[in-house]
C-alpha cells in the first residue's frame, strides 16, 4: 500500500512539473527512476497488458475456433492445470462484463437526453 502511493506520488510530481506547476521532482530523480523503467503513465502499462491479452485471445480463436476461453479447470477438455487458459478466460469474462456495462450506461444516457431540463 505503501510503495504504490510513493509511486503514484512519484507520477503526480513528473505530471505537474510536465505541465509547467510547482514540483519537488528533480532531475536527478527522473534519471534515476528512468533507469528502473519506472513507467511514467501507468495509463500505458494498462494499455500495453490489455494488448498481450488481446494477442492471446487471437492465438486461443486460431487454435479452438471461438472466443469462448473456460474460465474453470476441468471444463470441457481443458487440462486441470491450464492456468494460462483460466486467466484468458477470466479476462475474457471481465471484457464481456464491460461491454454491457457501457452498452447499458449509453442506452441509460440516449433515455435520460429525451427528458425536459436533462
């Protein structure tokens, strides 16, 4: 808990020195933290996960034929210790649930726009 509020700390101080405001982010600092990879926008680090999840999610349908990755061991043929398969299929899973969500927000908001004074 500790190490991630430094580090979001650390994002926040490199943004507002970016952006021209008061900032006790050094140079010596970003140096440093550079030559970890410290990852800057962490915006990016997502971005970059949820690409390699897409690449396996491509390689899954090129080998079974369909998207529909189990999320459990045992199902269907899956090998009880097909752990990389599990988490595809969890985040496949969470994808979908996503989908609806927004689906359902933006048919909530087309709705609420036809009401007076919204």
């Amino acid at each position: 808990k500790q190490l991630g509020e430094w580090v979001s700390n650390q994002r926040k101080k490199y943004r507002l020195l970016n952006e021209g405001e008061m900032s006790s982010m050094m140079e010596g600092r970003i140096g440093r933290l550079n030559e970890i990879d410290f990852v800057w926008d962490a915006s990016l680090k997502n971005v970059g996960a949820w690409e390699a999840k897409l690449a396996e999610l491509i390689a899954y349908k090129a080998k079974h034929g369909d998207c529909n990755v189990p999320q459990n061991h045992g199902h269907c043929n899956v090998p009880q210790k097909d752990e990389v398969n599990k988490q595809l299929g969890r985040w496949v899973d969470k994808q979908r649930q996503q989908y609806q969500l927004r689906k359902r927000a933006r048919s909530h908001q087309c709705r609420m726009s036809g009401l007076p004074s919204w």
